[in-house]
C-alpha cells in the first residue's frame, strides 16, 4: 500500500508543479518517473499477495476430507513437466476421466503423485477445485 501511496502523492506533486510554475522541468520528470516505479511495485506486490493466497487455498483444499470432494474414475493420467508447474511446490496431472472430462489436477503431496505416477491401472481420484485431496486403486472403492 506504501508504493500506491508513494505513485499518488508524486502525481500530486507534479499537478502543483505545473500551477507554480517554480519547479524545474527535470524535477518534474523525476517525480513521473518516481511514480511511475512506485506504481509497478505496488502492483508487483498485489500480484505476490494474491499469489500467496492462491497457494494457501491451494494446502487448505489438499487438507480437507474426501467426503465433500468431487470424485471420478480416471481413464488417462499424464503428469507434466517439473518445470511446468502451476505452483511451486506442486505437480500436475492431466487427468481424463471415464465421464469424458478432461481436467488439469494438481498435488503437493508426495504420496499422491507417486502414486499417479505409477498408476497402471484405473484410479479413483478425488479432487476439489483443481487440487487434489486423495487417490484410491478403482479396486477399494466400487460406490461410484
């Protein structure tokens, strides 16, 4: 908020600049330029913030129990790249189910992922707004 504040009160400062007409023209420069930087740091900070709580939403999701999840049975699972990923600190899957939805799940949970990774067979996967909270083999559970 401090960076917002900064890029207004230099905007300020250059508005009145013109009506006194005392300031020189470098001055007046600078202080575009000093808001203009404080500015993009304000909105680099918003973006950082949100990002933070996109990332937090993200563990609180992975938390919950897998009775309020949405469930499905996979059809193809492919992970992506380590260098892709959507969040640091998670991987993620490319999953298509057997209903036909093709869906991008992600996962911190080194459990999970190996066993994606090694998933041979059909899985029962549970998930909650993209994140993934637990797998099954299709085995374990027929209830779908």
């Amino acid at each position: 908020m401090f960076h917002l504040f900064v890029a207004i009160l230099c905007l300020i400062l250059v508005v009145v600049s013109k009506f006194v007409q005392l300031v020189p023209q470098n001055v007046e420069i600078t202080l575009m330029i000093i808001s203009i930087i404080a500015f993009i740091r304000y909105v680099i900070e918003r973006e950082t913030q949100k990002f933070e709580l996109i990332i937090q939403n993200a563990k609180e999701s992975e938390m919950k129990d897998k009775s309020v999840a949405n469930k499905g049975i996979t059809k193809q699972i492919i992970a992506f790249r380590e260098d892709r990923q959507m969040f640091p600190g998670f991987c993620d899957f490319y999953v298509v189910l057997e209903s036909g939805e093709e869906i991008i799940l992600s996962t911190s949970k080194p459990l999970i992922i190996n066993k994606l990774k090694q998933a041979k067979e059909k899985m029962v996967i549970y998930y909650i707004e993209g994140i993934i909270v637990d797998v099954e083999s299709f085995g374990e559970d027929k209830n779908l």
